[in-house]
C-alpha cells in the first residue's frame, strides 16, 4: 500500500478567507453550547480510536466515527474538534476535522487556544515567517545576498587551504610466477586426481 499524499496549504483559498476585512470568522467552530473543543490530533492507535490533546489540558481516547471515517481522513498533527463523553471524562468522540488551511487560518486570526496552537501563533507577520528573504525589503535583500556571498568565499578559501594533494598509488606487487611448482605439490594441496 502507497503512503498517502501530504496535505499542503492552499494559498489561495487561504487569501480568500483572510480578504474579508471584517471580524467574522469564515471557519465552522466548536460549539461550547454541547461541550465541543478544539484538540490535536496526538497519535492514531488504530481501531477507530486516536490519541488527542485537548484544548483544556487532558489527553483524551477518541472514537472517530463510521462517517466521518470513510470521508475523511485523521492523521497525527491534525487540528480536530472533540466532545467528550459525558459519563468517561477521558474519552471522546471525534466530531470534525480541519484541513491545513483553516487549521492556519484559525491560527492567524487568534482563534485556537495556546495549547493546540501548533500551527503558528496569531500575531506573526509574514516577514516573521519569511527565513528566505523573499518577502523582505530590495535592501535587505542585497544585504542578505551579500552576506552569503561572503560565507561562501569563506568556505571556498577553507577548502582550498585544507585540500591535500593527493599522491597516486603506488602499483602493485606483481606476483612471481610459479616455475617451480610441480604436480606432486598440487598433489599435495587437493589430492591426487
């Protein structure tokens, strides 16, 4: 069996949700009216059943159900929404699960708790997110350019000043011939023949 595909963000679909300037959140939430919150999905046991924290602290057993199951697939590290049971505190049920998207999404706009907020804080920017430089500045740029430039000319001249020359090997001994060798010898070694 292949392994599955990860699963990527969708800029555009992500630019879309934050283009609305307004507070409203275009992403289905947790219904704290019937006791649903936001966990992660921690460790999937099999079964049916995954290993989840939740937004309150616990670490609960998690029954994903029947429906959701042939839909959609739970993998480890997912942003889900639970309810626990109301007889066993330390088990739940699984009732949706967020793509990457949203999961950022939700994440941008300050949604998630500290606890499940794996996927980047709220209130980074992109130049915050940005290790490339892509987003920065044309200066910065040029500075960041320059500064590679530089560690690479360093490394470069390490490497020459380290570099050994090489000698060549010397050739091998050539084995003698074997002149002298009779047959009771060979006798001697395999048996007569």
């Amino acid at each position: 069996m292949g392994r599955r595909r990860e699963e990527t963000v969708d800029e555009e679909l992500l630019a879309q949700l934050e283009g609305d300037s307004s507070d409203k959140i275009r992403v289905a939430l947790p219904n704290e009216r019937i006791n649903e919150m936001f966990a992660i999905a921690d460790q999937i046991l099999g079964g049916r059943r995954v290993r989840v924290v939740c937004a309150d602290g616990e670490t609960r057993l998690a029954r994903i159900p029947g429906k959701m199951r042939r839909r959609q697939w739970v993998r480890e590290g997912d942003l889900i929404v639970i309810q626990p049971w109301d007889f066993q505190d330390a088990k739940a049920d699984v009732k949706k699960r967020y793509s990457k998207t949203q999961s950022l999404y939700l994440s941008r706009k300050g949604v998630l708790p500290e606890i499940v907020d794996v996927f980047g804080t709220g209130t980074e920017t992109w130049d915050d997110l940005d290790d490339s430089g892509i987003f920065a500045s044309s200066s910065q740029n040029q500075s960041a350019v320059e500064e590679v430039e530089d560690v690479v000319e360093e490394e470069e001249v390490a490497e020459e000043e380290t570099v050994v020359e090489e000698s060549a090997p010397a050739p091998a001994a050539e084995p003698e011939p074997f002149d002298d060798v009779s047959d009771d010898d060979i006798d001697s070694l395999f048996g007569p023949a």
